[in-house]
C-alpha cells in the first residue's frame, strides 16, 4: 500500500510539474513572439517613422501573459497598428470565438481591427457584415471559391471617397495575397486600380517578381480618387519554399529550425522563429524581407503566423 500511495504522490507531482514546465515554455513563447514583432517593427520604423505592423491571429499577445486580467502589454501594443483575425464570427458556418470577441473589443478602442471571416456562401455575407460592424471592426467576408484569397470583389463594403491616412480612418480592405488569377502584373494592378477599397492587402511579389515602387505608388489611389494604404503580407512563422530566401538543400530540420510541417501547406513548414538565422530572413539588413518590403515603397506589413508560439514551444 505504501508503494502505491507513494507512486500516487509522484504521479501527481510529475503531472503538475509537467503542466507548469508547459505552462512556462507557452509564457516564454509569447514573450519571444512579442520581442519579435517589436523588433520587426523597430526596424521598419528607422525607415518610415509611420510604418504600419500588422499581426495576424495572436490577439492574446495584446495582454501581460496573454490573458486580459493582467492588463494590456504596452510595449507591444505601441509596435503594432492594428489586429489581423480569421474566422471571428464564421469558419464556413456561424461559429463565434467568444473568447477571441471579447479581447478584441478591448483592444478596438485603441486599434483597427480587420477581420476575415469565411462563410460557405454568399448567403452568409450581410450577416458577418453586420457583426463586424456592431463591433467596430472592418471585415473581409470570403467564400469558398475565394478562401486563399484570389478574387477582388465588386465593391468595397462602406465604399467612401476619404483619404486613408492611417488604419483608424479605414472603413475597408481587400485581402488579395494570391495573384493565380492574373495573367501578368499589369492586369492585377489595373484590376486594383478600378476598385475603392481603403487598405490593400497584397503579396510583395507577382509570382517571383517583386513589385516595384513605382507600381506601389500607382496602387495607392482608390479609382474615386482619395488615398488609401497598401500593405505587405509577410508570413513570419513558417518558412515557404517558394519564396527567394529559400535553398535548395533546405528540408524538413535543415536547418534545424525547420521545425514542424505545417498540415495542409506542403510548400510550408513551421520554423523556430527565434532563431538568429530565420529572423535574419525576415529583418535587420538590406536582403531582408522587411527591406525589401519598404524598398517596394509599400506602407506596412502584415505578419502572417505570429500564433506560431502556440504550436512550437522551446526544446
């Protein structure tokens, strides 16, 4: 009996030890992620005092130990401009993130936030429009045809004649990080062009060719006229093998923070992104991703994958 009680005790003790090591690990990953950003965000501003961060999905970061109790995270919050968010009210079918919506409506009073919804139909369109604007948040309702964000709809939702400043005079952006439905660059920024979203969302390169300043420039004039923000996705946590930086020997561990494959995107694979080498990638010198982001004259970036954190904690 004693032997079994004695088991029991250290069965407990490792399981709550193990719960804390995790614990403690997710903690450090959060704040890795944090000092990530900030420092993508630092380095982009020696440039353009007024470049705008993006993060997308990771609206917990926002918050001391990503919980809202603790109070807001102030140092992140002055690195970014706004939240980036998936499927808030819909994931094909109607299907609130509770938890998500009430941080979010927090953080609204003092950032944009941009939410891109997935409805299963065009059905569901108004509805997700309306959540959006109950809250306070400009959307990007997409379809399943349209769920890699290929297609530039017809109008803008809250179409409006104003010059976009920053991303709290937004009413409404295009979410067009695919240019597969485009036959050349040309086509995709004339087909931009004709359009009055306030922010566009788009890849800094056409296929393997990176668009320039002058073509960022054209970009930056809504068909009515006013002004509006041209932003840069950049996928920060997971490494793409279709992108310039990637080698030719490069596989799944080599190197060795080509951590994890990233289900449902075989071209994909989560890195380690505290690495020196990997945010050598993203930032810090002029190959980097973020140079070449401000060398193409574009107004901000939009990080892709910042909850990567949740996924890989330390080894």
């Amino acid at each position: 009996m004693k032997s079994l009680w004695r088991f029991s005790i250290l069965f407990i003790f490792l399981f709550f030890y193990a719960s804390c090591s995790k614990e403690k690990r997710a903690d450090i990953a959060a704040e890795k992620m944090c000092d990530f950003v900030s420092s993508i965000s630092s380095y982009a501003r020696q440039f353009d005092p007024d470049f705008i961060i993006i993060p997308q999905n990771g609206c917990e970061l926002a918050f001391n130990s990503q919980d809202p109790a603790d109070g807001m995270n102030g140092s992140y919050l002055d690195a970014i401009s706004a939240f980036g968010i998936e499927e808030l009210f819909y994931d094909g079918s109607l299907s609130v993130d509770q938890e998500r919506l009430s941080m979010l409506c927090e953080l609204r009073k003092l950032k944009q936030v941009m939410v891109a919804d997935y409805v299963s139909d065009n059905a569901g369109i108004p509805d997700v429009i309306q959540r959006n604007l109950n809250e306070g948040f400009i959307c990007f309702p997409r379809v399943s045809s349209n769920y890699d964000y290929t297609q530039i709809p017809d109008t803008a939702i809250h179409e409006n004649g104003a010059d976009i400043h920053t991303m709290q005079d937004a009413r409404n952006y295009l979410y067009l990080i695919s240019s597969k439905n485009f036959n050349s660059k040309r086509e995709m920024i004339d087909s931009i062009r004709e359009i009055n979203f306030d922010v566009i969302l788009i890849d800094l390169f056409f296929e393997n060719e990176a668009f320039t300043n002058t073509e960022i420039g054209q970009l930056k004039i809504k068909a009515n006229g006013g002004t509006r923000l041209v932003i840069s996705y950049i996928n920060v946590g997971a490494a793409e093998s279709y992108r310039y930086y990637w080698k030719d020997d490069w596989r799944l561990h080599n190197p060795n923070w080509l951590k994890k494959p990233y289900e449902g995107y075989e071209d994909e694979i989560w890195v380690k992104f505290w690495k020196p080498d990997w945010q050598d990638i993203i930032f810090g010198n002029e190959d980097s991703y973020i140079k070449r982001i401000i060398n193409a004259g574009f107004d901000g970036a939009y990080l892709d994958n910042v909850e990567v954190y949740y996924f890989l904690y330390f080894d």
